[in-house]
C-alpha cells in the first residue's frame, strides 16, 4: 500500500491486515512488471483478486495484482452492485500486465518554472544547467521552461552498478525499466534495486521544485559513481576519490568528472569545469567523434566562451603549422601531449567543429 494510505490499516474478517508483507509484495512487482497492470503508471496499490480480501485469510502473491489508486478503486466490489472494473478482467490483466507488454512504467514529476534545485552527496545545485556530467556525458541536464512559460525541465538517464538503464526521465516524464530487479515508488520517494538488499538508486522527489539523490550506484563511461547520504565517491580502475565538497553550487555545470591521463579528476565550479573542457579539447586521442560540443560550451559564459575560443584557435594554428610533428606544452593553460602525428587530421577537424560551434554561440 502507499504510505499514508488509510486502507492499510483496514482488517478483514479473518483478521487480515491489507498491508503485504515485503517479500511477497516484491514478487507482485516482479510479476507485474512495477506498474499497474491496466495503464502501468508506477504509484500502485496491492489488490486481492483471488480470493478478493473480503475473503482471504492469507496473503498470496498470485492472488494479488498490482493497480493504480483509479483503477484499484474501479476494482473494489461495492456492498451493493458489481465493480466497474470486473473480476474477470482483472484476472484478464494479471495474465497479462500492461508493462509487461508496453513496457517502462512511469509518471510525471510536476515541476514549477522556479529554477529547479537538486541535491546529491551533500551538494546543492541551484539553477545549474547540467548538475552532474560525466566524461562530458551529461547525467543530469535542465533545460528552461518552452517559451518562457510552463515548468522547467529535468532530463536525466541513470544505470546500476553493471551500466544497465534504470531509470530515464525526459522533459519531466520518468520512465523505469522493467528489467530491474525491483522498482517502488512510495508517495514521493523511487527506489531502485538491482538484486536484494543492493539499491542502485533512491530519489526523493521534491515538487515543485527540484529533486535529491539520496542513493546512487551507477557505472557510466568506465567510471563507478556513488552517492550515499552526504558522500559521493569516485572511481575509475584502480583510482577513487571522495569528494568532500559541501554546500550550495550555482554554476553551468555542477559537477564535472573526466579522466585526465593516469587520474581521475572531478570538479564542482565553473573555473575547474572549463580548466578541464580545455584539457579536454586539447588532448583528445580518444576523443569520440559525437562529442556534445552544444551542451558543454552552453555550460559555460560569454568571457569563458571567448576563452576557450581563444586557446583552441592558437593549437588549431599551431596544429596547421605543425608539419604532422608531435606538439607538447603550447601553454601551461594547454595540455601537455597535445596529439601525436597520426591523429593530426582528426584533431584539426574537431578543433574546426570545436571553433566554430563556439562562434555560433557568441553570435546567438
């Protein structure tokens, strides 16, 4: 049942509490795939079918169904008349649960057109355009209200320790995966697990105005990132950090984690985010060719823009002067490497593509 929900106090006349024990409850979900059966919206109840609670002195997990509060409510029998939502059909829906034929069940969170707030590892993000963003993928990204009017919009897309998509969110519609080992959502609280006893993600969801991260195991580009409470940990093949950073972040980008040669490096302000689009700009032999040039020099301002501009086209000349020769140390600002001979075509085109992205946008 939901919390708060005053059915879970109600007994039948056996003395049968509506309240589901755990385990059993969890195999409901499994079996429904986390959704109601009828529409798959994900905040549900817990309905006895067969036999129907009036009736039942046990709970049993394949007498149960999973419905949403509307349709549990259509399926509760009247002491006079029928149900709207008939018996048979239920059974009919149990056999075959609307997520388990369509898929990801979810909802909508109702955000207000304030800038939105989000909170992780005892860091708080306020108005920040991509709060957390790793190896230049975002993980979490806000955009405006459409127009000027409506909410604003949180986009998001979080895995389990292994990589696996859990859950999505786009433009404030959050979708789970079914293939997750358990997924919950209790008023405003979504949780996670990828086996037992192992959450991989606990949001608090709280409208209108942002969301906290209260667990997160996910493993994104090679690095395993984890928040638990106050802490968020780091890691990236045999390096790891903790970051200690505490307190109110109000910058383009909130936290920024990338592999800088022998190191793992994370940063939680705009001077240690554009330090590292540089390097990163700058020494890319593994640089992929869909790099998200938009969304990371739009994290960024005008001055820090005409910066980057700036340092890119002097390497981009030094690159056309170069003759196909290594180039190290242009600056100390400048990575040192920069790119061997081999990639020197590659590189000159990116750094074109990098160029000229950033002119459009101090023309915009």
């Amino acid at each position: 049942m939901r919390i708060g929900d005053n059915l879970s106090q109600e007994r039948n006349r056996y003395g049968l509490s509506r309240d589901v024990p755990e385990a059993i409850a969890r195999e409901v979900r499994q079996r429904c795939g986390f959704g109601c059966v009828k529409c798959g919206a994900i905040i549900v109840e817990y309905h006895h079918f067969d036999p129907e609670f009036v009736n039942a002195r046990e709970h049993l997990a394949s007498g149960i169904t999973l419905l949403c509060p509307t349709h549990h409510s259509e399926a509760r029998t009247p002491k006079k008349g029928s149900a709207i939502l008939p018996l048979e059909i239920v059974r009919a829906l149990n056999s075959s649960p609307y997520c388990k034929k369509n898929g990801i069940p979810g909802g909508e969170f109702y955000f207000s057109n304030e800038p939105l707030v989000i909170e992780f590892g005892g860091m708080t993000c306020v108005g920040t355009v991509i709060p957390i963003m790793v190896d230049f993928i975002p993980v979490i990204e806000i955009q405006p209200p459409e127009s000027g009017v409506g909410p604003f919009r949180l986009n998001a897309k979080f895995k389990d320790s292994k990589g696996k998509t859990t859950l999505e969110i786009v433009e404030n519609i959050y979708s789970a995966h079914t293939g997750s080992w358990d997924v919950k959502q209790r008023a405003n609280v979504i949780t996670i697990r990828e086996k037992e006893r192992k959450i991989c993600l606990q949001l608090l969801i709280n409208a209108p105005r942002g969301m906290s991260i209260r667990r997160l195991d996910m493993a994104v580009a090679g690095y395993s990132i984890k928040v638990m409470g106050n802490r968020f940990h780091i890691a990236y093949g045999p390096y790891s950090v903790n970051v200690g950073k505490s307190g109110s972040i109000n910058n383009h980008i909130g936290v920024l984690v990338y592999d800088r040669g022998s190191r793992t490096r994370f940063g939680v302000a705009n001077d240690f985010a554009f330090s590292a689009l540089k390097n990163r700009f700058l020494n890319p032999p593994d640089w992929p060719m869909d790099f998200p040039l938009t969304s990371i020099i739009n994290g960024l301002n005008i001055e820090e823009r005409r910066e980057l501009k700036g340092a890119l086209s002097k390497c981009f000349e030094q690159l056309r002067r170069s003759e196909h020769r290594t180039i190290s140390a242009i600056s100390k600002q400048i990575a040192e490497e920069l790119v061997s001979a081999a990639m020197h075509s590659s590189i000159e085109k990116m750094l074109a593509q990098a160029i000229a992205e950033i002119d459009k946008s101090l023309r915009t």
